[in-house]
C-alpha cells in the first residue's frame, strides 16, 4: 500500500499551505477515480505520499470524511466508503439532471478558449483509449477533466460545488468501468459520447448536449452494474 501510494500524482506540499494543498490533493485523487471503493489509507502512508507530517493529512480526511468521501475506521485508519446498488442508482439519478442542468447552461455560456481545452481533454481521452494497452489512470483523469471543464464553463459556483459533491461520492465507483480492461476502454461509446458533448456546445445545442451526457451517464452506469461489485 505504501509503495502505491507514494506513485500517486500528490504534489509536496508547501509549508503555508498544507493543510489546503493536502485537502485538495486528496479531494482529487477521490473524484478521478484513483482510489477503489473499499481501500483503506493510513495516516502514515499518506503523510509518506504527500511529504508532510500527519496533522495536515488528519485535518484533510476530517474535512472528507465530513462530505462522505471517506469514513474513519476504528483502528486510526480511514477508507473508502463501498458503494451499494441503491445508492449507486441514486446518485445516478440526482447526477443525470444536475448534470445535465450544469451542461446545458454551460452549452450556452462556453467560451472558444473552454471549448478549446474541452477539445484537448477529449483528444487525450481518445488516443489513450485507441492505444493497444490503454493506462487507465489516464484516461480515468482526462475523463474527469473533459467533464468538469464543460460544466464549469456554466459559470455557476453553487452548481459545481453540488456537482463535485456528487463525484465525491461517486468517483471511486468510476474505476470499476475504466479499470475493467482494456478491451472496455477501447471498445466502449464514451469517447463517441465524448464528441457528441463536444459538437453540441460547439453550436451550442443544449438539448443534444444534454442528451449525449445522459447516455454517457447512463452506459457507464449499466456496465458497473453489470460487474456485480456493488454491495
């Protein structure tokens, strides 16, 4: 666990602001799907990861385990929360209209600079997932970035911090599809639902913005569930 964790992508922190740069670290490591439904971290190994001493690391997975992103287990150590069937489908059902809000306003609102970036997350996304053995964990991030450029581009603040609340909670389960094999990578529809997203805001069609996000939230979704790892 600890030689996993010192690999992941966590910046050192500078000493003004450690407690924050931990806390954020952290919080992405969670919505991209980097951690496992289940995974238990230490306060050790992450003070390891991260370069810090623990205090900042505990405040952090305070703060997380406050939003639901993690709980505190009896032995000092702290996990993932795993995900149940109903909660899943609960939150599936909260993001495919939040979501889907987010976007549609998003459509009418982003900039050539946004579209731009999109544009550049979905490339990422689409020539990892085209190589012969995709990395999951970077397909795992530029899906997350292709998402939440889009949706910030709605320029409403309260939304997005619903948004990420939701990906909190969600962004582990993530893993499950894009971790599955390189075979769903490769053969899967998000990237085509990625570029359908992409030519809508382009000539800012909310409606079939909204519409190709539904699918991608939707496809996705059938495939965890069709792994049968949900409690």
């Amino acid at each position: 666990m600890a030689q996993e964790l010192a690999a992941l992508p966590i910046g050192r922190i500078m000493h003004e602001t450690m407690s924050q740069r931990v806390y954020g670290d952290l919080r992405e490591l969670i919505m991209s799907g980097r951690v496992q439904p289940g995974q238990r971290l230490t306060l050790k190994n992450l003070s390891e990861a991260v370069g810090t001493s623990q205090m900042p690391v505990r405040e952090a997975l305070r703060q997380l385990a406050a939003e639901g992103a993690l709980e505190f287990l009896p032995n000092k150590s702290v996990r993932v929360p795993v995900m149940t069937k109903e909660k899943f489908l609960e939150l599936l059902a909260i993001r495919l209209q939040i979501e889907g809000l987010a976007l549609e306003h998003a459509t009418q609102r982003i900039t050539k600079a946004q579209l731009q970036e999109l544009a550049h997350h979905h490339e990422v996304f689409s020539k990892e997932v085209k190589r012969k053995t995709p990395d999951a964990t970077v397909a795992i991030d530029a899906n997350m970035r292709f998402h939440f450029t889009a949706y910030k581009a709605a320029q409403m603040p309260t939304l997005m911090n619903i948004v990420e609340g939701l990906w909190l909670q969600v962004g582990p389960v993530l893993n499950l599809d894009m971790r599955s094999g390189s075979k769903r990578l490769t053969e899967g529809p998000a990237k085509h639902h990625h570029q359908k997203i992409l030519d809508a805001m382009q000539v800012k069609n909310a409606k079939a913005a909204r519409l190709a996000l539904m699918d991608d939230l939707t496809t996705a979704a059938n495939f965890i569930l069709s792994l049968d790892k949900l409690k």
